[in-house]
C-alpha cells in the first residue's frame, strides 16, 4: 500500500487510533480460560 496524499495519511492515522482503542479494550475484556468465541462476541 502506498499513500500519495496527506488525507490518506490522516486516514490511516484516524484508523490506527480506532484499532488501538479496540485492542486495548479487548486486552482489558479478556480472562483466562476464555474462548476466542467469547471473545470474539465481545469485540463484534
């Protein structure tokens, strides 16, 4: 991939904060003995 203009760069930047959010709330979310499943439904 390969960004050419200053609002894709945004983008991806605006992009990068949504998924760090979501992985750092699915980190929160998880607990031992956990299945993916459960974990899955959580994030979905």
């Amino acid at each position: 991939m390969s960004i050419s203009k200053e609002s894709e760069l945004e983008g991806m930047k605006r992009v990068s904060e949504v998924v760090a959010t979501t992985l750092r709330l699915m980190r929160e979310h998880a607990k031992v003995g956990m299945s993916t499943k459960e974990l899955d439904n959580f994030g979905g």
